[in-house]
C-alpha cells in the first residue's frame, strides 16, 4: 500500500468517528492491517485541511498528542464543543467514549 492509498484510507475511518467519541492512531493502525503504523497515522491527518475530524483522534492513553497541530487550546476547544471533556490535555471518560473501528465497523 503506497502512502497515499494509506492517507486515504485513514481519512475515511476518521470520517466514521461520531461526534462525540475518540479513536486513537493506533485503533485506526490496527483496523487498517497496520497495526505498528500508528505514527503513520498522525502523519497522515497532520496532512489534512479541517474537512477530516482529526482532533477526535488521540493518543492511546486518551492525551491531545496533536496538540500542536491545531495550534493552541484548538483541538481541546473543538472536542469541548462535542461535549467531550478534556482536563490536563487528556480526554476524561477515555474508555467509555472510545470508538474502536474494530469493533464499530465489524461487518
């Protein structure tokens, strides 16, 4: 798979992600048959434009690993706004609003 078959397929499970809940780069790794390519994920929605949901996106331990990314309290603001709370730059309530693709988009 070429990286931009990859970008792409990321994109679109990210799309998948309900507001109002989380994944994580290594979820989305995982469900993509990639599962040590977590960083390759961050890369990935570091590439997007705002039209991706990328700040629902966190890393495994719930933290705003993107943090920089959205510049500032950003990405803490637009998870804050889906009723998602954020204390200390990690999401409160991790395991009871993570999405998981594998089990969310089992067919």
């Amino acid at each position: 798979m070429t990286n931009e078959n990859f970008f792409h397929n990321v994109f679109e499970v990210v799309k998948l992600i309900p507001k109002g809940r989380i994944s994580s780069y290594g979820a989305i790794a995982a469900y993509l048959g990639t599962r040590s390519s977590a960083r390759m994920v961050g890369w990935a929605l570091n590439q997007t434009n705002g039209t991706i949901p990328a700040h629902r996106v966190v890393n495994r331990n719930g933290l705003l690993s993107a943090k920089a990314h959205f510049g500032g309290e950003r990405m803490k603001e637009l998870l804050e706004m889906e009723g998602i709370e954020v204390r200390n730059d990690q999401v409160a309530k991790f395991k009871a609003l993570f999405w998981d693709p594998m089990i969310e988009l089992a067919i």
